[in-house]
C-alpha cells in the first residue's frame, strides 16, 4: 500500500501485516469458510490470552525487527508478554502536542483519510457507503453533522497503539457496540467492516470543535478496546489503547468546525492515506 510522508514529502510502499493469510481468508472460497470463526470475539480473545503468557515475550525480538521499530521512542524496560510490548509507553518528549488551542490533533501514530458527510449522514468509505446511524448503531439525533467531516486514523501493527482526546472537553455519553473482528486493511474491501466490527462510540463536547464523535474499532486478533475511567479530558491526554492487531479510530465532526490541512486532504481526493503521529497538528478550527 502506498501512504504520503507529510515530513518527506515523499510516498513510500507499507507492507500488510500477514497479507498472505489475510488473502488466503478474504479472497479464497475455502479461507471465506474459515473467515467466519477467524472474525469471531472468541478467536481474539483466544488470541489475547495466548499473548498475555510469558511464552509470548519470545516473539518481541522479531517482531521487532521485521517491523523496524525504533525502540528509542519507548520506555527501556522488560516486557512480561506481547500484549505488554504490544501496549508499550513512548518515553518522555518521543511526542510533541500541538499546544495552539485551535488546531486539531492526530489521535495517534496512524494513516489518515479525510471523507465528507453527505447531506444524507452518508459516507463513502474505503468504496462501500455507510450512514452515520449504521456505524454508531443507533437512533441518536444527528442532523448536526450533515456536510461535516469523517477522519478515519488507520493504525498498523507496527504503530504505537496508544491515543489521545483531540481538544478539551468531556464526555457526554459512550456506549460498546458486540461485534466481529475483521481486519481493517484493504484486503476486507467487500465487508462493510465499520458496521460490522466490535467497536466503542464516545460523544464529546470539546471547546473548539463542538460536538465530537470518536469511535474505536476493533480489527482482526484485537485483544481488547482499553479506555480509561475518563469524564473530562485535556487535549493531548491519553484516552485508552489497543491490544494486538491493526485497528482504527473515526472522528465525526460537525459541519464548518474544523478545517483539515490542504496536503492531507489533497492526498485525500486520491485516496491515499497520510502517515501522521499521536498530538500532530491535521487541521484547525474554523
């Protein structure tokens, strides 16, 4: 997959995270039998436990390796298990915080995609159309966000699977939404994966964005969605991780709140993601 550098300016080639399988499952008539039990809750919390054992620590060096993590941005300590490592902490000053209260931030390392919100709360994702009730599942009041903005952050394996609140503000309400665990990579394009998938729904009420829906979704072999016992929050201040697997975070904003930055959304128009870091700068209040 090809993503934009907005540091280098410059695109670069991303590999899939076990694509083999991942094409074996999605795109063969014998891995689509099989499909079923691979994006059931039990397998990921199968998944979750088998990383949680010390045995697991011995996958850390490779993976590692094969992913190039610089393990100068985290914190020097042992590991107990993958799910450790996997959840690791950057080390003091690895991250900068925008601190200009009217620019919006990244909620994490990850791969951003801008879409508009039709007059209808549709949103053409990824090449499936989704209506804003189908990914919150619900019958919530939202004529708010009609031509406003989905940003939908694309964390890969090799990201640091930590994320923040955008802006100052609380939460209003939060609810879990059961479901299946598919992975969010290209590769599940036939799948309407964010109506489908496991995910948490926060409503925020931020001071410089107005009302903000934020949603965590779970991926393929997520252990777990963590988020903290949180009501009032900091921009900036850490507001859960993810366990083992790829996943994503969409962020809902209301019409003629925010303005993303031109160079995303230019790599936007032609659907390609833009590689962005927890607390950067995306875009500015209007």
């Amino acid at each position: 997959m090809k993503i934009y550098d907005r540091r280098t300016k410059e695109y670069e080639e991303i590999a899939q995270y076990g694509q083999g399988a991942l094409n074996f499952l999605y795109g063969n008539f014998f891995g689509r039998v099989l499909l079923r039990l691979a994006v059931s809750p039990c397998i990921s919390r199968l998944y979750g436990r088998i990383n949680s054992g010390k045995r697991s620590v011995k996958r850390i060096p490779g993976f590692i390796s094969s992913y190039n993590i610089n393990m100068e941005e985290y914190e020097d300590r042992e590991y107990t298990s993958f799910n450790d490592f996997f959840a690791r902490k950057l080390r003091p000053g690895a991250r900068t915080i925008d601190s200009d209260p009217k620019r919006l931030i990244s909620p994490a390392d990850s791969k951003l995609l801008v879409y508009n919100i039709e007059d209808d709360l549709r949103i053409g994702v990824k090449g499936r159309t989704y209506s804003l009730p189908e990914l919150l599942s619900g019958n919530e009041e939202l004529p708010k966000y009609a031509g406003g903005l989905c940003l939908v952050y694309r964390l890969c394996v090799d990201d640091f699977h930590r994320y923040c609140f955008p802006d100052n503000g609380k939460i209003v309400s939060q609810k879990t939404i059961r479901g299946k665990f598919h992975t969010v990579s290209p590769v599940s394009k036939d799948h309407k994966i964010y109506k489908e998938n496991h995910r948490v729904v926060s409503f925020l009420s931020t001071e410089n964005f107005g009302e903000v829906i934020h949603i965590e979704v779970g991926a393929m072999l997520i252990g777990k969605i963590v988020n903290h016992d949180i009501k009032e929050f900091s921009k900036g201040e850490e507001k859960g991780y993810f366990e083992p697997g790829g996943s994503t975070i969409i962020e809902i904003f209301e019409k003629d709140s925010v303005k993303i930055d031109e160079d995303i959304l230019t790599q936007s128009r032609d659907h390609i993601e833009t590689k962005v870091k927890f607390g950067e700068g995306v875009g500015s209040a209007c």
